[in-house]
C-alpha cells in the first residue's frame, strides 16, 4: 500500500527568484567599535519570494528578530519594498566561503507594493519542492 506524501508545512508557495536585495536594519544596534548606535545595510541576494515573506542568500548574519526594510527589483523590472523580520538565520559553508541563509517575514508594506507582490507571484511558476 502506497502512503501519500506529507503535507507540506508551508503556508505560502515559493517562487525561485534570483535578485539583488538591499536589506537595511530598521533599530539601531551598536557599533562594534564604537559602541556608538548605528544602522547597517547590506547588498544581498534573494533567493525566493511567497506571499509571507522571502529567503536570501546572504554575506553577513542577521540576529531573528531584528526588524528590516527589504528593497528589491522583481523579475519583469518591478521595485518591491516592504518591512519585514529575521525569522531565522544559520550558517553555511559553500564553496570554501561561509555564508548565511536568512529567512525573512514580512510585516507590512504599502497596499500598492503588496499588490505588486501579489500580482508577481500569481503569474510566475511555483518552486520545486
């Protein structure tokens, strides 16, 4: 007798994309050096979208947790901004290089973005499992 595969614990569907992604911390936190409060803002890559937030690929870990603005350019040339947080993050060592996977939840976002959003992945293909 044959099982059916497991449910997905995925609530949205993913879309593969891969795009550049400006990702700015909204708190401050302090400087390493310094001390002093500052912001940091990185130039990342994303890796897929859904409806409930996206994965990047990145150089730099990001605390779960911390509150982001996320500004990227969609496939077909569409800007998307939208505010979001860490979800998780974890380590990976690719290619003789760390890096870090970062998952992020969207929080919010204009109502002309998130149509934007949601238009985008109505029209692309899911990703593979």
């Amino acid at each position: 007798m044959r099982q059916s595969p497991a449910p997905s614990r995925r609530r949205y569907r993913r879309v593969s994309v891969d795009v550049p992604i400006r990702i700015s911390t909204i708190d401050p936190e302090p400087d390493p050096s310094t001390g002093r409060p500052c912001f940091r803002s990185s130039r990342d890559h994303c890796r897929n979208v859904s409806r409930g937030g996206l994965y990047v690929h990145a150089e730099d870990p990001l605390s779960p947790g911390r509150r982001v603005l996320m500004e990227l350019e969609l496939p077909g040339g569409r800007g998307f901004e939208a505010v979001g947080r860490v979800a998780w993050c974890r380590a990976v060592h690719a290619e003789a290089r760390a890096a870090t996977e970062i998952g992020i939840e969207f929080l919010g976002g204009s109502l002309d973005q998130l149509v934007r959003l949601e238009e985008f992945l109505s029209s692309s293909s899911p990703q593979g499992t």
